[in-house]
C-alpha cells in the first residue's frame, strides 16, 4: 500500500468521488443534516485539490482511501478522509492521519484538527484511539442543536 501526495498527474475525479460517497454511505439516515458529501463533484474534487494537499492510499492498482490537508492557522485540518469499505480496519486511515501529522510537522503546525458528525460515536471513539480530543461543538445553519464536533491532536 502505497500512502502520499497525489501524483501531479492524477486525474481519476470519478474514482475518487465514487471511493468517498462509498466510504461515506453508512451516514445516509443516520446524520442530519446529509454529509456535504453528496454535492460533491468531479470538477469540485480536482478544484480542492489544486488549493490543499490531497493524499491517497492506494494498492493494486486501486484507490483505497484519501484525505484533505488544509492549513487552518496552526492547525492541519483534516477533511473527506475515506476509506473504501473493502479496505477499513486494515489501518488505511491511521495512515493517513499519521501523512498529515507528518505534512503538519513539515509545516511547523502545533496540531491536526477534524470534524465529524455528532451522531458518530463510532467515529469520535477511533479518532480518539490516535490522539484527537474533543475541544468543541458546531451547528450546521438552520440547527440550533450541535450537529458536529471538532477534534485536534495536539503535536508538541
């Protein structure tokens, strides 16, 4: 398995956007409001793309996982980090954290920083296994319950 930068010459959109709307199937019914997710676009993952870091897993030739990277202040945020069913629980996420710690570092950023939706208790339990702390809440416009939660992981 191969973790790091996208080449310069990749161009595989729908590939990409069919691995997170995979990854991220299991939300549908389950969070409120719908992931952001589903409005994405080829065209909208090559934009991001050329305005953060974009890194991917990948073996056999195939796609199996990716993340965002985005300098947000001091922080590295996290954002769209998927990994395809076929290959979770085999550690492709934790590698990708570890890239962005990495990238962070690099960087001279003090921390890695993510969201994830409130109703994922499953989410915010294994972002804690590598580090992340709970340090607030946000609601989606419209929404005067919290509909996410920031996590960081402090580097130094």
């Amino acid at each position: 398995m191969r973790i790091g930068p996208a080449p310069e010459e990749f161009g595989n959109w729908d590939g990409l956007l069919s691995l997170i709307l995979e990854s991220f199937a299991y939300m549908e019914g389950r969070i409120d409001p719908p992931s952001s997710a589903l409005r994405l676009t080829p065209q909208a993952l090559a934009h991001r793309a050329r305005a953060e870091h974009l890194y991917l897993a990948t073996g056999d030739n195939a796609l199996l996982g990716c993340a965002f990277f985005a300098p947000q202040g001091n922080a590295l945020y996290i954002g769209k980090l998927a990994v395809s069913p076929g290959a979770q629980r085999r550690g492709v996420g934790a590698r990708l954290v570890a890239a962005a710690e990495a990238l962070a570092r690099d960087l001279n950023l003090r921390c890695l920083r993510l969201e994830t939706r409130i109703e994922l208790t499953g989410n915010h339990a294994a972002f804690a296994r590598m580090g992340f702390e709970k340090v607030g809440e946000k609601a989606h416009p419209g929404f005067a319950r919290p509909t996410s939660i920031t996590m960081e992981k402090p580097l130094w």
